[in-house]
C-alpha cells in the first residue's frame, strides 16, 4: 500500500465515522464539528461513552485495536439508550454500521451518567 493509498484509506474513515457519529455527538451535546477532526474526535467520543481518554491511544496499537473497535461500538449504543443483547450483536456484526442507523432512524436520548 502506496502513501497515497494509505491516507486515502484514513481519510474514508474519517468521513464513514463523522457520517455515523455526528448526531449522536450533537445529542450528547457536544459540537457537530468535533466528529470529523481525526484524534480529537476519539477522545471526545471516550468522553461521550465515559471511558479514559487513554483509550484513545489502544486504537493505535495494532492487534489491541481490533478489539478495542468493537468495544467502543457497544460503548457507543450503550451510551444512547441501546443496551439489550441483539443491539450489541448487531453493531459488532454489521462493523459498526448499525451506530448509522441508531444515529439517523432511532429517537435516542444520552445517557450522561452511565457507568
């Protein structure tokens, strides 16, 4: 894989994750702009899910990063109301894409205080 490939490929999941995410951000008000700055819109994510921003730093370690995904996910729909069984199971199958619709088709509320 090529640079250019290579940032190319950032660049689409950056742009898959502010498309999925920036209405749950708004929801858990905060500002619909911080879903598309790269790093800084994981840390504001831990904060919306109530989780150590040092979480941010796993997403980068290979192999770590594969499970941390999928937590994160679940952590995500938890936060917004999504807590059953079927729900975690459909984020983790669908590779996250089921937070899409959660985000645009579902009335959810945040969750603030969630442990």
């Amino acid at each position: 894989m090529t640079l250019t490939q290579c940032l190319l490929f950032i660049l689409i999941i950056q742009v898959i994750h502010f498309l999925a995410t920036w209405k749950l951000y708004v929801k858990a008000g905060r500002k619909a702009w911080e879903a598309i700055i790269p790093v800084y819109n994981a840390i504001v994510l831990m904060q919306i899910i109530n989780r150590p921003k040092w979480w941010v730093i796993l997403l980068f370690i290979p192999i770590i990063n594969l499970v941390m995904f999928p937590i994160i996910w679940i952590e995500t729909i938890r936060s917004f109301g999504k807590n059953s069984n079927q729900d975690s199971v459909l984020v983790v199958a669908t590779l996250g894409f089921y937070i899409f619709y959660v985000s645009y088709f579902e009335d959810v509320k945040y969750i603030q205080d969630r442990s």
